[in-house]
C-alpha cells in the first residue's frame, strides 16, 4: 500500500465532517454541501485510483455525481423508499437540480486542484 494513502482516506473522512458541519450551520449555502459532496467523492476515487493520474479522479468523480444527481429524476419505488433511509438520503439526494451539477463540478475542480498543489508536491 502506498504511504500517501492514508492522506486521502482523511481527506474523505474530513471531508465528510465538514459536509455534515455545513448543513447545520445556517449562514453556509446549501450548495456548499454538494460541493463537499463532489469533493469527498474525488478523495474516493484518488485512494482507488493511486497509481493513475488524478485527471481520472476528476472524471469519474464528476461522473458519479452526475449519475447521483440524474437518479434523482427516477421515482421507482425501491428508490423512494431508500431516500427515506437518512443515511441513504445523504448518497442519493432528494431532487434533481441544475444548480447541484454546477457545485459537483466546482467541488471535483477544487479537489482536484488540491490534490495537484497540495498534496502532490508535498506528500508525495
């Protein structure tokens, strides 16, 4: 296992804790947790993908989060009864919204960027 692993393990964990942080504290924007939530899925894909470059973090995390979003427009049954779970309501979401496309891909952006500047140069 690669030494640098355990920085985006905490990063994830981190990044959770300020997500659940920033629903509870009232002058933060609502968008701010999708960004968060862009930003723990890009530490996900970074600690699986250690050995690639992070540009694939950067896609597949966009991508996760672009499929999250658009499940929302689906209303199956076993969906709806999952997104009255409070846990599952955090992955899945609620309802769809433009606006949660713009901060997933801000919050990957600003992951990424990280990762590059930070953690790549002083980490690694």
């Amino acid at each position: 296992m690669y030494p640098f692993k355990s920085i985006y393990i905490l990063s994830f964990f981190g990044t959770i804790v300020l997500g659940l942080l920033s629903r509870r504290i009232d002058w933060i924007p609502i968008i701010t947790g999708d960004a968060l939530y862009a930003v723990m899925i890009y530490w996900f894909f970074r600690f699986i993908f250690t050995t690639k470059k992070s540009y694939y973090a950067l896609i597949f995390s966009v991508l996760f989060c672009f499929g999250i979003e658009f499940l929302q427009l689906l209303q199956h049954p076993i969906l709806i009864e999952w997104r009255n779970n409070p846990m599952l309501r955090l992955v899945l979401g609620q309802g769809f919204l433009w606006t949660d496309l713009i901060a997933y891909c801000l919050g990957s952006l600003i992951a990424f960027f990280i990762d590059r500047k930070i953690i790549n140069r002083y980490f690694k």
